[in-house]
C-alpha cells in the first residue's frame, strides 16, 4: 500500500501507463474526519481528472471479478463465478460475505469494496450491476449516500428488473459514529432509509447473516408467489419441539403454516405409522423419515399438493450422520434432489451447524447444488423466505392496473 501522503505522486505514473482505474487500499483520508485527509482526498479525485482515469476507494479492498480471475484481498479468494453482485462500503463485509457465500454455495459475478467512494460512488457501481448481463442479484452493504435522489431513482429501476437487497450499516447514533470514522459517511435517519428503499422496492436487512440467506433464496428459487408452506420435522428422532418453534418462527414472519387438507390427511394416513407421527403440519414423523419409501411417498403428497408453495424439511443433518448409515442418508437426499428437479416446487433444508467436518460439508454442497439451500435455523430460513415474497407482491402489486382485483 502507498502511504496516503504519497499518493498524488501516483497521478503522473498512471497517466504515462495509460491506467484508467486505480484502486487506493490506503487509509488515512477523509475518514479519519481531519482536514488534512479531506484535502488530500479532495486534491486526489482532481489529479485523476486531470489524469484522465478513475479511482476505486480509498480505504478499500477492491474488485472480485472471477470470470477475469480477480481474486479477492490478501487471501486471494476465488470462486466459481455466478449471478450475484455485492457492492460494499466495508472491506471486510465483503469479505466475510464472499466466504459465507461460497460455503453455501452462492456464486458471484462481481463483488466491489469501494471504501470512501471519493470518486466512484455506491451510486456508480450500483449503475452499471443494473444493466450487467451477468448479474441477476444485487446486494449492498451502505453506509450512507453522498446523492439520495439519485440513488433513489437507480434502486427503483434496478428493483424492477432484479431484486436489490440492502443492508445498512450506522442506523443507530453510535454506529453512525462508527460509519463516520470507518468511511466518512453521513448519517442518515434509519426511518427515512427504511422508506426510502421500501418505497424502491428494494429489500432491507438487517446482519450479513440475512443479506447472505436472502441472496441465497433469490439464487436458487424460481420466481413465485405464495406463503403457505408444509414444514417436515422429526427425520432425526422426535420432532415436537422442532414443530412448535418452526411454526412460531413462520407464522412471526407472515407464512402461513396451514392445515393439511382432508385429501392430504388421508394421503398421509396410510403410509405413517400413528405411534410417533402426527398427520397435522408440520408434519412430525417420529424419526420414521430413515425409511426411504415413507420418505419418498410422503414428499409425493407434500410437493403434489397445490396449496402448499414451499416445503421445509428440518434435516438436522449432523445428527443423521451420527444416526444413520451414510448410504441411508444419502437415499434420503436424492428423494429431496429427485423432487426439486422434477416438480419445480422450493425444497429448503434446515440443518443446523455441527461436528461432522468434512462430510457435513459434503453432503450440504450435494444439496445446495441441486438448487436446495441451508439454513442454520428455521427463523433464517422463514426470513429470507418472507424477504423474497415480499418482493415479487411488492412488484406484482406496482405492476397491476389501478382498479384490478
């Protein structure tokens, strides 16, 4: 890195090579809220004019770009590249988002930390991910906006034609203080940035953690609209409490977790035994889930039945591994996989994290590469579920004719 006195030296070796991008990992400009930064930032962005190029940062890490074999930051990750953009005020969310997404098997096309932005802007970046054919998802984390009305405007129209999903970083006083001295951003009122992005349709988080599940969901879903959702508890073991908490965890986010149809109660009857299982949803099989011809006849009635939009299968696959012959549980896999591929119906897993390593991880990516995500809880899941029908309601509403039904 160049020390941030000595960075306007730079103007002359950039324009004699022709460079017409340079990004600055230096620090100690205008976030450090003294004069001296803001006049070096300020005399920076003027000899890049002159010079004839732009500047990504300072105080950044940079572009990923794996389609070009750009690696990101000092660990030089590098994924299979994707549809998912990230576009990032701190380095090290981008970061963390780019390694948590890769785990899950979320592929990127383009992830920028733009730091202070003195030059290219959130705004800039933001505007071209609208039209990259390479993009069908965009995430940001912000912390704030140099132009509102412009922003505004650009989410709008990237929201209609892909989903953006925001996350804010400084919405309380103290962490507006952090954002000042992390990148010089002015704070804006959460209230206001609450209503400025819902009114764009742009989708708000609120941890990487959601902003991760969200992109998620959006990645390996097709476009649909509908809440109720038929929720599988009890693979492993006794599934009582698992129902409880999955229903409040659904019905607190606004699915609807409804009773299973007479039709289906009578479908389901024969096939589960009465000890152990309750034919109500969640569906709690008693642990008799290790059968793969119940397994299989069960998820036929689920993913059949026309009311049911989504199906959530509590998989707790750490405990499978320990339970059950690996072979066992890799049957029962291929049932979910087999019913994702033909019936086009969401399939999502909730497993939470566990002991068993290199397998876990083997058999997760199996999963989420047949276009199944995982969720480490089933309130993660319901979220980023709920986030994305949002979404398509928001969308499909602003679309509709006034006066339609």
């Amino acid at each position: 890195a160049i020390p941030a006195q000595c960075v306007l030296d730079l103007r002359e070796d950039c324009a004699a090579k022709g460079g017409k991008v340079v990004q600055f990992f230096t620090a100690g400009f205008s976030e450090t809220g003294e004069e001296e930064g803001r006049r070096l930032e300020r005399e920076m962005v003027k000899k890049a004019k002159e010079g004839g190029f732009r500047i990504i940062g300072p105080n950044c890490i940079g572009v990923y770009n794996p389609d070009h074999f750009m690696p990101y930051g000092p660990m030089e990750i590098l994924g299979e590249a994707g549809s998912v953009a990230f576009v990032s005020q701190s380095g090290g969310h981008a970061g963390n988002l780019l390694q948590e997404g890769l785990m899950r098997g979320i592929h990127f096309s383009k992830v920028v930390s733009f730091g202070n932005g003195c030059d290219l802007d959130s705004v800039d970046y933001l505007e071209y991910l609208a039209v990259d054919p390479e993009t069908k998802i965009v995430g940001a984390y912000l912390e704030g906006v140099r132009d509102g009305r412009r922003f505004l405007h650009l989410a709008r129209e990237i929201s209609k034609k892909k989903p953006m999903i925001v996350w804010k970083g400084g919405k309380t006083e103290a962490g507006a203080e952090a954002a000042a001295s992390h990148t010089g951003a002015l704070a804006i009122s959460d209230v206001l940035w609450s209503a400025v992005l819902r009114q764009a349709g742009v989708i708000k988080v609120e941890s990487l953690e959601e902003l991760a599940d969200t992109l998620l969901t959006f990645q390996h879903f097709p476009p649909f609209l509908g809440d109720n959702v038929a929720i599988i508890a009890g693979l492993a073991g006794g599934g009582g409490g698992d129902s409880v908490s999955s229903t409040d965890a659904c019905t607190s986010v606004g699915l609807n977790v409804s009773p299973f149809t007479e039709e289906t109660r009578s479908r389901l009857k024969p096939i589960l035994p009465a000890a152990g299982s309750i034919l109500r949803n969640p569906l709690d099989m008693g642990g008799v889930g290790g059968s793969l011809e119940i397994l299989e006849r069960t998820m036929e009635i689920m993913v059949s039945d026309p009311r049911i939009n989504i199906v959530i299968v509590n998989e707790h696959i750490d405990s499978l591994l320990r339970f059950l012959p690996k072979e066992r549980l890799d049957g029962m896999n291929d049932i979910f996989i087999r019913f994702r591929r033909s019936q086009g119906k969401p399939i999502v897993v909730v497993s939470r994290p566990g002991l068993a390593g290199a397998e876990l991880i083997a058999v997760e990516r199996k999963l989420s590469d047949a276009k199944i995500p995982i969720y480490p809880s089933l309130d993660r899941a319901a979220k980023a579920i709920a986030n994305m029908n949002w979404y398509f309601r928001f969308h499909k509403e602003v679309a509709m004719p006034q006066g339609s039904p």
